[in-house]
C-alpha cells in the first residue's frame, strides 16, 4: 500500500507487523516515531539496526511478556534480506498477542524488498519522495501540532531555502516555534540559514535549456548533494515538464495551482511552461527510462563508482534533450 492507505489504517487498528521501506527517510523516520509514540513504547522497544541484527534475540524479545505489562515494539532496519522462515515467525510471534508488534525498515534494493512483502500480506508501504503539495501538508500539520503560526506560502519558501530537506525544515519549525508569533518569509530570510547556495532547481533549469552543466554538476557534488537523492529530484522534474506540457496543450495556457496543487511565482510559472513546450514528450519517456536504470547502477555500484556514474547519467541526459 502506499501511505494515503497507511493514514487510513492508523485511523483504526495499527498493523500488528508492518515494512517500511521506499525513497524518504523522513517519512519512514515520521512513522517509526509514531508508533512509538502512540504505544508509548519507548522505555520498552527492541532496535535492532543493520550490524546489530540478531535473529535469536529478536525472536526472544517478541516471545516474551512485557515486563512491566506494557508493549513489545520490535524495530528491525536493514539493508540486506531477512530470510523469509525467520521473517514469517517474527510476524507471527507479533500476532500472537495484542501486546506485540513488529516494524520492519528496509533499507536495500526495491527488488529485494519485493520478494519480503508476501510475508506481511498487505502490511507493508512503499514511499516516495513526496512532491511539495504533499510536503506542505506534511509541514503544516506538524506547524498544527506545536501551534505555530504560518501559512503555505511561507512553508513553501522554507522548503526553497532548505533545498527541498523535509527533515531541516521540520526541524527548523521546531525552533521557530519559539517565537510565538505569525512566522512569514521575512522571519525565514532572517533566522534560516539556506542550505542550497547552489540549488538543484537552478541545475535543471541549465540543464534542460541545453547548457553546459558539468561544472554546475561538480559543485553540487562538492556542496554534499546525494548522487540518488539528485536522480530522484530530476524525475520529480521530468514529471513536473510532462504535466505542464499536458495542461498547456489541453487548456492553452499555464496554471501552476492547478498543475501542481500549489501556486508558483509568476516568473518560475512562466520559465517551466516555456521549457515543457521546447522539450518533446519522447525525449522525457526515454529521460525517465535511462534514470531508473542509472538508479538501480548506482545502488548495485560501489561508492567509489557512484561520482563517475552520475556524471555519465547527466552527460547521457544532454545527448537525449
């Protein structure tokens, strides 16, 4: 299931054991705190993290009474297999009393989490790096639960300062909830410090106006931008060309709010509808395409190939444009 499905769930009875796995650590992080939260689970949960592993101890855990006649939170993160005899008694053990519950993070390849899903049945979420409607939604909601005054727009420039990081931003919310008071763009201006002195949007906009971008390129990599994290927001992108160009041609003209489900700048507005109109709808399928498989290359890849691969990728893109 995907995560409108998951909020649906919470709504009632929470999944006894539940896998977690996809593009976005902050949501994955957002719903392993909520089931600490509200099973009140933190005194008495078991994590076992990559290295840690350890079937036996875990199988232990989960079999026995809470001692203090609470809750048995199991959480496993790995980024290698659980071999699935070992899996299927952990999410039985899980369903074997009301006091116990398993959530398992994988943090592998989406083949491999594949072949693990039928052990959960349909209790498992795939996520994907949320588009900035849904991260506005995300963001004003935890504004919502600290009671801090701001509204969508001023949401929206702080995403643009932080570069897109759901994470700084939620963090960020958390101290400018100390103020107290209505927080607008001048109070992020003043107070937030940008972490996208070279932003992944410029890079795009270079790149898909058919400019040179290696060195562009270069001090990304240099500022610390993630190679799949990158790959990831250039879909996001393409995505962005197509659905442009699919209103304009339908409708003759261009309407970020309705495109997109929240309003650009006129001038980001006018700059994306010119550039979907120049880019033919065959170059972004065959784009898209060439970024899953440079996607899954660089997973498969040693980090010492991950550089020299993203190059080839962009260099790839240019060609295709």
């Amino acid at each position: 299931m995907y995560r409108r499905e998951l909020e649906s769930r919470l709504r009632g009875d929470m999944p006894k054991a539940l896998m977690l796995f996809g593009d976005d650590e902050y949501l994955i992080d957002y719903y392993i705190k909520y089931y600490i939260d509200n099973l009140n689970a933190r005194d008495e949960l078991l994590s076992l993290y990559f290295d840690d592993w350890d079937f036996d101890r875990a199988k232990g855990y989960i079999s026995q009474a809470s001692l203090f006649g609470g809750i048995n939170l199991l959480i496993v993160k790995r980024d290698k297999k659980i071999p699935k005899k070992e899996l299927d008694i952990l999410i039985e053990l899980s369903h074997k009393s009301p006091d116990n519950y398993f959530l398992f993070i994988f943090d592998g390849l989406a083949r491999d989490a594949k072949s693990m899903q039928s052990s959960f049945k349909k209790d498992w979420v795939r996520f994907f790096e949320p588009n900035m409607r849904e991260a506005i939604e995300l963001l004003s909601k935890k504004a919502r639960e600290i009671r801090l005054d701001i509204d969508s727009y001023a949401l929206q420039h702080l995403m643009v300062v932080l570069n897109n990081n759901l994470a700084l931003c939620d963090n960020e919310l958390d101290k400018l909830a100390i103020l107290g008071m209505k927080i607008t763009n001048k109070e992020i201006d003043r107070l937030v410090y940008s972490t996208a002195p070279l932003s992944t949007e410029d890079f795009f906009i270079e790149l898909f106006s058919k400019r040179p971008i290696v060195d562009m390129l270069h001090n990304l990599l240099e500022l610390g931008e993630d190679e799949l994290a990158l790959l990831r927001s250039t879909q996001r992108f393409i995505t962005e060309m197509f659905l442009f160009s699919a209103y304009i041609k339908l409708n003759g003209r261009a309407d970020s709010l309705a495109i997109l489900g929240y309003k650009l700048p006129k001038q980001i507005e006018t700059q994306k509808a010119n550039m979907a109109l120049t880019i033919k709808p065959s170059s972004l399928l065959t784009i898209s395409q060439h970024l899953l498989e440079s996607e899954l290359e660089i997973k498969s890849s040693s980090s010492t190939n991950k550089e020299t691969l993203i190059y080839g990728t962009f260099i790839k893109i240019a060609t295709l444009l």
